[in-house]
C-alpha cells in the first residue's frame, strides 16, 4: 500500500472490497492470500462490524456425504434441483452451477481457515451444518485471518463512488472518520449487502407492506454498492420486488433483532387476526416455506399471525432448538382461553380448530421427511404432519415477517464480474454476496446466503487479484 496526503488522502491498493460480511471478508481474504495487497472498507463502526452475518445462526447448505452432522448425503443434483425449483425455475442456470460446484470447496476453506461445526435444525432433511461460534464467531474469525495476513480494514468509511478511467474501474471515494478518502486500486469487490434496511429503497421497490417491517439484519445495508455500480453503467438484474424473510416473533425489537425466528410453524397451525388459518403449513419443508410464509404474513395478514400448538407438538425434544421467542409463549388449557390472551376471537379460532382436528388424517407423522399426512376437507389444506391440536394446555406465539434481505441487485457472472448495461463485464469490479441479482426469487432455500457470499467472494477475491496483470 502506499499512500498520497493532500485534501483527500489517497491509498493505493489492488484490490478494495467494499463491506465486511462474508462475502467481502471472503474476498478480501482471498485476494490477500494470492498476494494482492487488499483494503476492506466498512461502513460501521467496529463493534458494529460484519453486516447481517453477524446476526446469523449462519447455517450453510453444501453438497456432502453422510457424516457426523447429518446422517444423510446431499448431492450436487439435489442442491441444484432445490436452487431451481424453490426459484420457480429463474435463478441464473450459471450462478447455482457455480454455487453448487463450488460450496464443498468452500465450506472446506472455511474449515481450514478455523470454522469449527456443529449439526444444522433438525427437520431440514440433512443438508447444512452451523458453525459453533454462530455468524459473529465466523465474522470475528475471518476478521483475524483477514488482518492476519496483511489485509488493511478501514471501519467507518462507507464507499460513496466508483473511480473509472478509460472505461476500467480505478478505485472509489469513501467518506473516513478523518474525511474523503480515494482509494487506487484496478480491482473493487462490492460486498456491500443489498438494500433491506433502507426505508425508502423497501418502500420504493418491495411495496408499501415492506416499509414498517422488522429489520433482522445490519443497519448499514442500505444498497450502497448497488447504487454505486449502477452509477457507473452496470446493469440491475434478479427480482427487485422480491425480498427474504422469516417467521419471528412479533416482540421481536425493530431494528437487528437477530435470530427470534420460529422454524417449527409446521409442527402446528399458523392463523391470522382473526383466527383463520390461511396457508397450508405442511407444504413442504419449513426450510422450503418459511420464507414465502413470511411474506404472506407480511403481506396478506397484515403483518400479524399467530402459531398455536399443542403438547404433542410442544412436548417434543427438537421442537425447541427450532424456536428462538423473545419471550416466553401465551399457554391456555382451552383454546378459547388462548383467544382471550391472544386477542383473537375466541369463537372463531376454536371453530378453527374444530375444523381443523375433525379434516385431519390417520398416518405415521414423520417431520424428517413430506410423511402425507395431511387434512381432507379443510381449506386450506395441511398436506404433511397434520397433527391435531387437541392437548392441552396449548401454545401460541404472536408473529410477524421480519425482512432479512433483498433479492435484487446487480447482474453479475459465473466469475463474480459486475456486468454493464452493453452486456459485458466491467473491468475491474466485481460483486458478491446479497447484492447478487438472479438467484433468488419469491422464495428461498434456507441456509443458502452465507455460502452464496463465501462463494462468490472467494471467486471475486481470486478474480480481482488477477486485475494486477490487467487481463
Ligand atoms: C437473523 C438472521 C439469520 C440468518 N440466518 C442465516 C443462516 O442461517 N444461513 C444463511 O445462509 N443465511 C442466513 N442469513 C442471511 C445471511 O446472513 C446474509 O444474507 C449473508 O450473511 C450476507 O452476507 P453479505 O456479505 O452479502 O452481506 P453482509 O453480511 O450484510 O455484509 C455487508 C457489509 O457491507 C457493509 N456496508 C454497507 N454499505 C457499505 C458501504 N457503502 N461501504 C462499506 N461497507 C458497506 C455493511 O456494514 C456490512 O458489514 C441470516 C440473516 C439474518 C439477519
């Protein structure tokens, strides 16, 4: 690195990444490793490093054998399969090949890097592991090995602008605690998040349902990287309407509530203000759902539901490890009791019930696999684990969909490069992680994000350091 002093210091690098979550800690690490020297500049302060991966249980879905946290293989084909079909068949067909050829590799590095595992939920059919520590032990981690080799970190210094000259990227303006910065560099990886904690982004592009929603992740993702490649020509691609979120708790805090997500709805039934249920809960894996359940929270129910239980669902040893209230959950030994403490009708959330218990099935209830042990008659249906709710005292918490992250963002290549509006690649810039159009649309495979940036910022990383040979 070198360094100019003047009116707006200026330091040069080969590459600067732009964010420090996965996907630019990632990136950083990996062009460092290939012997570039590499700024990462982050908008937050310290203690508010590592973007919404910090507030992630940060499971990861990868291809694997069977081994000691999931008793059952994942292959490439069924990654792929899941990739496509949970996008109703619009993801990118060459981003999930460079995700599903490249997480192994990935999860290895990260292992090898010091990610100690553990088993993922249990009821997701075996595909992913957590790391012990959670996505603030990975953040803390990768920050260590990050400066560990030589990797320059500038907290509070948000890139505000793309340098370009003759058409290739040049560097960017960032804004430090000691003022304007530029940084020269013939590599940029933005890594910056995409654009779920802006007010006026969510209102303007997700609807006016997505603008008082909870905000589960990072406070600075507010779509600067987006914004700043589109400045310079590049071309926005994936669903801007389209956007990730979990079923929480309602009393979770408004802004960073982290993980206060329920991953066990399935195990009951899911109703709205005024007792009905409207979605089938069984439709396939919670992993699978819990997403587009959200967003019909969201967006259908007014932002308010509630998941109701009974003890052969709460009793179960697994059904906690899937549920993170904030609070302790409102329990009735009748279900009209449980109308009053919830607010709801009580007449008609027990007609609800009644309903409900007499449309239920015979069958072996199975939550490791679709058992088909379903309703007939109710409307709608709950086409698997369809369990009655009729033992006491029951169970219900209050939620609502909180957003975690956006799906639009920038059209970007099997090679992370940032794609211009003329169809070819930017010289120079790259882009990894939330701010990636095209993979995700309308619905998502849980524990995907977090790979997806430790993908693509390793090829971003590898593919920015390169940029010193001008290819
Ligand atoms: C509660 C919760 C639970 C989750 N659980 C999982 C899970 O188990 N598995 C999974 O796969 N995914 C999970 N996710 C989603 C996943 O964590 C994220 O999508 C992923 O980690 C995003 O990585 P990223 O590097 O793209 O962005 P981030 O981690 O958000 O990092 C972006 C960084 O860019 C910085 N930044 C923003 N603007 C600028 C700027 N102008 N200049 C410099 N820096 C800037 C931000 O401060 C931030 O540090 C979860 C998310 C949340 C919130």
């Amino acid at each position: 690195m070198t360094a100019e002093h003047g009116p707006t210091d200026a330091f040069h690098f080969d590459v600067a990444a732009v964010g420090g979550g996965i996907a630019g800690l990632a990136a950083a690490i990996t062009a460092a490793g290939e012997g570039a020297s590499a700024v990462l500049l982050e908008k937050a302060p310290r203690a508010e490093r590592g973007g919404n991966t910090r507030f992630a249980d940060a499971q990861v879905r990868f291809p694997h054998d069977a081994d000691q946290y999931c008793d059952r293989a994942y292959t490439p084909e069924e990654f792929r399969r899941d990739l496509i079909r949970i996008s109703g068949g619009r993801a990118s067909p060459d981003l999930v090949d460079a995700l599903v050829g490249r997480a192994a590799e990935t999860v290895d590095w990260l292992t090898a890097l010091g990610v100690e595992w553990e088993s993922g939920y249990p009821h997701t059919a075996g595909y992913r592991r957590t790391p012990v520590a959670g996505g603030q032990g990975l953040v803390d981690l990768l920050f260590r090995r990050a400066e560990g080799i030589g990797v320059a970190v500038s907290y509070e210094t948000p890139a505000r602008e793309l340098l370009v000259d003759g058409g290739r990227i040049a560097g960017l303006r960032a804004v430090s605690p000691e003022g304007p910065v530029e940084v020269r560099s013939p590599a940029v990886v933005l890594a910056s998040g995409g654009f779920q904690a802006s007010r006026e982004m969510r209102a303007a592009h997700l609807g006016p349902t997505a603008e008082e929603v909870v905000l589960r992740g990072s406070r600075h993702d507010t779509g600067d990287g987006i914004a700043i490649a589109l400045a310079v020509g590049a071309r926005p691609a994936g669903q801007w309407d389209g956007y990730h979120a979990a079923v929480i708790d309602a009393r979770s805090l408004p802004v960073e509530c982290g993980v206060t997500a329920l991953y066990n709805f399935q195990m009951g039934i899911i109703v709205d203000a005024q007792g009905q249920r409207f979605l089938d809960e069984g439709e396939d894996f919670r992993d699978h759902t819990y997403v587009k359940f959200a967003r019909a929270i969201i967006e259908r129910a007014g932002g308010k539901a509630f998941c109701i239980f009974d003890q052969q669902a709460y009793s179960r040893p697994e059904f906690q490890r899937g549920w993170r209230p904030v609070g302790p959950p409102l329990m009735s030994d009748t279900i009209e009791g449980l109308a009053g403490a919830l607010g709801l009708p009580p007449r008609s959330l027990a007609e609800t019930v009644r309903r409900f218990n007499t449309a239920v099935q015979p069958g072996e209830l199975d939550f490791d696999r679709l058992d088909g042990k379903s309703t007939r008659g109710a409307s709608p249906p709950k086409s698997n684990w369809a369990l009655p709710v009729e033992a006491p005292p029951f169970v219900a918490l209050p939620v609502t969909g909180g957003i975690t992250f956006t799906f639009g963002g920038l059209k970007v290549d099997r090679e992370a490069r940032v794609i211009h509006e003329s169809g070819k690649p930017i010289p120079g810039l790259f882009a990894a992680g939330e701010l990636m159009g095209e993979l995700f649309y309308d619905n998502y495979p849980g524990a995907t994000s977090v790979i997806r940036g430790a993908v693509f910022g390793r090829i971003a990383g590898r593919n920015a350091a390169r940029m010193r040979q001008r290819p």
